[in-house]
C-alpha cells in the first residue's frame, strides 16, 4: 500500500434490521483502521447531510449489513459519487442479497445448493411439506437469520411464512439439510480455513450468531484435506459466479449423503467479536489489522 495516509470513511448502522450488528462491525473495522494509522472516520447513511462527509475519501469501507448497504444500492450511489468502496460491486451484491435469485443461478449452472420453492399468500402448505418434509423459512433479502424460522407441518409453515414476509424480499421454504454447517470466508482469490458450526439451539439463528456463548466453531472444521479442498472450490464457484470480489462468506450445509450444498453467499460479513471471517483470518495468522488492510489493498485494485 502506497505510503501516502489513506483517508477512509467506514459507513456504518443504516436503517436496515440489522442496524445493531452493523454498528459493531464498524466499531471493530474503525479500531482496526486508526491502529493502521489511516485517516478515519465513522459514516451513518441514516444521519441526514451524509454524503457530504465522503469528499475526499479515497475509499469507503462498507460495513452496513442487509437491504440498503449489503443489496447494490449503495455500492451504485458511490459508483454515481466517485468513491471507491470495499468488497463487490452492485451485480454481486444485489444477487447475492437476494436468495431467491442466487439460488436460481446457482441451479441453473450446478453449483450444488438444497432444493426451495417461493412462498406467497396461496401456496398450497400441504403440498410444499410433503415435496420436502421439514423446511427452513426465510426472507429472500434479509441476513442474520432475521425473520427465519422452521417448520415440519402446513399450519407451521403457513405461520414461518406470516412472520418471514414481514421483511424484504420474497419469502423461500429451503429444504431441510439434515448435516454439519460450515462456513468458508473469501478473501481475494483465496478461500480461508473452513470454520464448522455448532449450536444446542434448533438452528444458527441470530442469538447464536451473535450472543451467546455457548456456540461452538471448529476451525480447522474436521474435514479431510480432500473434503475441504472440494468445498473450498466449491465455494469459490459460487462467489465468482455471482460477480463477487474483494471478499465475503459462503455458507455450506452437508448433507447426509456427504455432499455440500450452498446455502447463501454474504458480501458484506459481520466483523463483530462473535464474527467468522476475523475468525478463519486468523486460523490463517491474518490478525483483524491485516485482514482489514487486506480488504483495502484488494478493494482499491478493484476499483481502479
């Protein structure tokens, strides 16, 4: 990196529903910078007047999670402003934000991923429960497990759908992947160490995520080097063919017959202190000072 002083402006909270999470991956991305001795400074975009404060920042370092920092939008705005921001563009990011449509692509070219089908106001609960038994609710363009939930009957799903379509974006059933979860954060054109999930709660939900304690990450994951060699690629499939750059996390199911299915694809990962990509940074001796760095140097080459 150029000796010159980098001006970076790290925009942070936002109005989405993950507004808390994204001021604590700003917190810990604002400490990391000021340590690289750069010229800081924390960026609301729900403040009102705060375009004004990107003027002459060499970069904007994207920590807002979910619709509005995480879908293309924003990452279109500083393209219209002339700011260079971190991590992908606006086609990665939106397709990536939206479940429904990464998993369309994502079939239609055989990268593995579960079966799912889109929820509305009609769909027949009965016939979508004995298509695939228990399923996972979602929101199509939400994160952190907001507004997700299971269901093993008509009357269970038809009540996750209720909830799930309270938030952006359509609502999908995936279909239940009944198997270790793992996640594999992207760096450049690298995959980190896999990092394998545990909770005692029924899913990685928002509590695990990001409260409590209890929840155990296995990093190295327990794979053998075939195996992990095998979801890495995968991985990175799928990351490239969303357009994504500079880095992110793809989150991977197995299933009970050993294959790995794609879940969905994050461009913009928490970097709070429960977070995983400072975690499989760090199994790879990256501290949270030179992951950031890191994402900066391979962001301004994105962008120039």
């Amino acid at each position: 990196m150029s000796a010159v002083r980098k001006k970076v402006a790290v925009l942070l909270g936002g109005d989405s529903a993950e507004r808390e999470i994204s001021l604590r991956s700003g917190e810990t991305v604002l400490a990391a910078l000021q340590r690289l001795d750069m010229d800081v400074s924390a960026v609301d975009p729900s403040r009102s007047g705060w375009q004004s404060r990107l003027e002459g920042a060499d970069l904007a370092f994207i920590a807002l999670h979910g619709p509005g920092g995480e879908d293309g939008s924003m990452q279109g705005l500083l393209q219209t402003m002339d700011v260079p921001y971190t991590g992908s563009g606006v086609l990665g990011s939106a397709l990536s934000m939206d479940k429904q449509r990464s998993k369309q692509l994502w079939q239609g070219i055989g990268v593995p991923t579960g079966g799912f089908v889109t929820l509305g106001p009609d769909t027949d609960w009965q016939g979508v429960m004995e298509r695939f038994g228990k399923v996972f609710v979602k929101p199509a363009c939400e994160g952190s497990s907001i507004g997700m939930s299971p269901a093993d009957s008509a009357d269970a799903l038809r009540a996750a759908y209720e909830l799930a379509s309270g938030y952006a974006g359509e609502v999908l059933a995936e279909q239940f992947i009944d198997g270790p979860e793992y996640t594999v954060a992207v760096l450049g054109d690298t995959a980190l160490p896999s990092i394998r999930l545990e909770t005692d709660n029924e899913f990685y939900d928002f509590e695990a995520k990001y409260t409590s304690d209890d929840t155990r990450y296995h990093c190295p994951s327990g794979l053998s080097d075939d195996e992990a060699a095998e979801m890495a690629a995968i991985s990175l499939r799928a990351f490239r063919s969303l357009g994504c750059s500079v880095w992110g996390r793809v989150d991977v199911m197995r299933d009970r017959d050993g294959s790995f299915q794609v879940l969905e694809l994050n461009t913009v990962p928490g970097m709070t202190s429960h977070s995983l990509v400072p975690m499989a940074a760090a199994a790879a001796g990256m501290d949270i000072e030179a992951l950031v760095e890191r994402i900066v140097q391979l962001s301004l080459q994105e962008r120039r």
